[in-house]
C-alpha cells in the first residue's frame, strides 16, 4: 500500500511539473508572439553555408563566380562607414536577372540572408553582413541596357556608375545630374535614394527613376511600373517605384533601373566667394533661392571644411564660411543669375567671386568638393572618419548649422560642416582616434544630439545617407510608433523570412 501510494504521488509530482513547464513555455511562448520583434525573431536567417549550398550556388553562375576566400568577404563586410568589418559567409558574382533569380530562390528554400552590394560607398553600414549569408556582388552586370535619346531616358544594371554612366553620354547633349560625389552605382543610388550636389536644381533619385526590375527575396522578378514601360507619369495603381527607392536592399535586389535623363546646359559657370560668418553665408543661400534664382549648385564649407580642402587639393582659398555656387542655362541666362546672385552676395558681406568658367577649372573646384571626405580624413591621419548628415527647413537652416557648429566645439570634436543647403541638407565629417572610447562616447552623443535637433524642427534624421545600421534607433522618433509598423508589414510581406539585408533600416 505505501509502495503503491509513494508511486502515485511520484507520478502525480511529475505531470504536475510537467504541466507547470509546458504552461511556462507556452507564456513565453505568447509574450514573444506578441512583441514587436515577433517576426524577426521567428525567421532568424541561418549562419553558415554547407557543401551542398555551395554547390548550389556554383551550379547557379559558375564556379569562377563564388567566394569563400577571407579576403574576398572581408572586402565585402565593410562600406565607407565608421561600423565594423562583418563579413558575407561568401560572395557571388551574377551576370544576368536569372542568375539573380536563381540565387534568390536558393537563399530563400535555406533561409539564408542576402545582402545586395554595389561599389561599397555606403555611409551607414549598409552591406554590413550582420548575420552572414551571401552577398551578391552586382558589378559584373554592367551594361547599358537601351539608351533612348529621343524620350530623355536610359536603362542600365547595377554595375553601371554614374560616371560610367556620363562618359557613354558624352557628345549626345544628355546627362544625369544626381551627383552624391562618389562614384556609385546608379542602382545602388536608387537604393539608398541618393542626390548630392545637382539636387537643387534636378531632384534627388525619387524625382529621376522611371522604372526598376528587382528581385523579390523568393526569385520572383518584378518591375515596379511594368516591363519596359518608361512613361513620364502615371496614376495606375500604387507607387511601387518609390516603395523601393530608399529600401537599401531589404526588400528586393534592384537589377536594372530606368532613369530620367536631362539636356546639357548651354552654359555652366561655377563660382566661389567667401563670407565673414557662418550666419551670412547660409543667409545668402536662402535669399537666393527666395529670390527664384534656378541655381544648379549650391554648398556650403565651414572654415575648417576650407582649411581641409585646400591642405588636400591644393587650393589657396580664404579659410572662412565659403559657398560654392553654379549656374545653368543659356548664355544670357546664365548672366542674369550671375549679375542677380552677386547683388544678394554683397548684401551680405560676401566677397567679390572668384569665377571658375572653363570646363577644367570648373572640373578642378568640384572635384575638391567631393574630394571632401578624404580631406576631413587628412586632418588627423590615422584616424577614422564618420559622416552623418540631416537635412531641415529652409527657414531653420541658419539656426540649426549655428548650433551644430558650437556643440563641435564644446564636445571638443573634428568636424567639418559641409553641405548641399540649397535643399536644407547639410553633413559634419566627423574625424576620430578609434581607439579612443570617450571620444566615440562623444561622437555618438554629438551625431544624436544632431538628429534629434533636426527632427525638433520638423527636418529629417538623414538627407540623402539613409539609416543602414546607424540610425534605425531615430527611425521611430521621425516617422512615429504607427509609420514604422507599417514599414514592417510591407517588409514581413515581401521578405517574410527575414532574408534580405536583415539588421537594416527597420
């Protein structure tokens, strides 16, 4: 009787443990379907690729055209950001959509993360494998799909730059003048929604992709207004092309893009005059653009921005407050700016030009513009550079560069100010030992203090970098808690496993 009562009461102790445990997970289990990170936690990519994966992707785009080499991945684990080297687990080389297509259904049956990469001149830790996977490295698609003179368009493939881009377009009248400096890939351009210096005049990519064929995250193949269609506009349906533009590859690989082209200026003529403050040469830009002045260029170089610039390219300009200014158009045209801008310069206090008006001379001042990165970095070789940018505004402008400039100075850091401010849109390149943990803690609560306070004026946290790695914490602040779950559905249901550059933007 006791034998057989003490084996009850053990059998009963062990289903009561049993149901506590099971009820347990179960609560977990509930918890996690309900928190905000439910999808992203279900569909965790895998690390790793095994022989027959590998053997898979070979079959795919040919043996020649896959890497496991460390030194391959690790070229391909890093953009021009401050964010630490996290290498692909290896790297692909399609030549063609199909070969795109096929690697994509590949990943997506086993569940592994796909990371599209151009020319690595990301600025937020875009290709940053987070969770390894593959990365498809898109430069050997470099052909200029069909160049329509008549209708001002032209497609091309990811491989395609946008220099590239302007030397098969020279002699035709034409070009494409979103101009971020580097020399990135158009697709990839579309990707992160880039612009630069021209975006006064000509827009950012949203106002100059037509159309783009992407790569869904299961192989499909999509275009994002219809195969081959290349009209000016159109109200039919829903704006697929700008859904992807922006996306840096979390929601499709971009393979081919259409892109609006414009007519050659008659007459290009560059300027540079300097200012005795910060305050009179942003207030000189905004009275220009008041004024109606269609100007093509407009930026904006701190003192120690000019200081850098003349160190590294060689220039002898005043080291103040500096704008460099362009204009298009006809001769006559162009003149009426010019004479317009320059009564708005001495207004305030800004020196007489200094003209730039030949082709190489004018080649010469805009390659130090964009020569700017490298030339923060020359401030303390050695050191890591890091870029953040905001854009707010017209009428905060002034304000929010004057209060940028003094935090630089109290948080005792590097960093020129440099800026496209004829839309608002300006840069601080940072310039720090990465060896030093306060001054990254400085760093960092400098470049939040920045977001914040363009955010406070109804600006945005990123003007043209994107929010890669580096900014997806401000994400939520700018669009709001309902903005960014929406953001997350469109993602959970073009990429429901997560595969995509997972980490990034959302």
């Amino acid at each position: 009787m006791v034998s057989s009562y003490r084996g009850s009461l053990g059998t009963a102790i062990r289903s009561m443990a049993l149901r506590s445990t099971l009820h347990g997970r179960l609560r977990s289990f509930l918890a996690l379907a309900h928190s905000p990170g439910w999808r992203n936690h279900r569909f965790q990519p895998k690390r790793g690729l095994n022989s027959d994966i590998i053997d898979a992707l070979k079959a795919a785009t040919g043996n020649e055209n896959v890497s496991m080499a460390t030194a391959v991945r690790e070229q391909h684990g890093k953009d021009e950001s401050y964010h630490k080297c996290k290498p692909p687990d290896a790297v692909v080389w399609p030549q063609n959509v199909e070969q795109v297509s096929r690697l994509a259904r590949i990943c997506s049956e086993n569940n592994i993360p796909i990371i599209p990469f151009g020319t690595s001149t990301g600025l937020e830790g875009g290709v940053i494998a987070m969770r390894g996977g593959v990365c498809f490295d898109l430069t050997k698609m470099d052909k200029i799909v069909e160049l329509n003179m008549l209708d001002f368009d032209v497609t091309v493939e990811p491989g395609v730059t946008r220099i590239g881009l302007d030397n098969q377009l020279r002699g035709s009248g034409l070009w494409f003048p979103v101009d971020p400096g580097a020399d990135a890939s158009l697709c990839g351009m579309a990707a992160t929604s880039a612009s630069g210096t021209n975006a006064v005049r000509y827009g950012t990519m949203r106002e100059n992709v037509i159309n783009l064929e992407v790569v869904l995250a299961d192989g499909r193949i999509m275009y994002t207004a219809g195969e081959k269609r290349r009209f000016r506009k159109t109200s039919a349906g829903y704006n697929l092309t700008n859904l992807f533009i922006g996306s840096e590859g979390t929601l499709g690989i971009i393979t081919k893009t259409t892109l609006r082209l414009h007519g050659m200026p008659e007459a290009m003529v560059s300027a540079v005059c300097s200012f005795p403050t910060m305050q009179a040469a942003v207030d000189c830009t905004v009275q220009i653009l008041q004024y109606g002045i269609p100007i093509a260029r407009i930026e904006f170089l701190d003192d120690v921005m000019m200081d850098a610039c003349n160190k590294y390219s060689n220039l002898n300009y005043t080291v103040t407050s500096t704008l460099f200014l362009e204009f298009h158009g006809t001769e006559k045209g162009v003149e009426e700016q010019i004479q317009t801008a320059e009564e708005i310069v001495k207004v305030n206090s800004g020196s007489d030009f200094s003209w730039a008006k030949d082709q190489e001379t004018r080649n010469k001042l805009w390659h130090a513009r964009h020569n700017a990165w490298y030339a923060s970095r020359a401030l303390r070789p050695g050191c890591e550079a890091y870029s953040t940018d905001v854009c707010v505004p017209l009428s905060k402008l002034s304000e929010i560069i004057m209060a940028t400039k003094e935090d630089l100075v109290k948080s005792k850091l590097t960093g020129p100010i440099v800026g496209h401010v004829g839309d608002g849109n300006f840069h601080c390149l940072l310039v720090l030992n990465p060896e030093d943990e306060d001054e990254g803690r400085r760093m960092k609560e400098f470049t939040d203090r920045l977001a914040r306070r363009a955010l406070a004026v109804h600006g945005t946290c990123t003007g043209e970098h994107g929010i890669g790695l580096g900014k997806r914490h401000l994400l939520t602040e700018e669009i709001g808690a309902v903005g960014l779950q929406v953001m997350r559905d469109i993602k959970a249901a073009l990429d429901p496993k997560n595969i995509m550059n997972p980490g990034k933007v959302v």
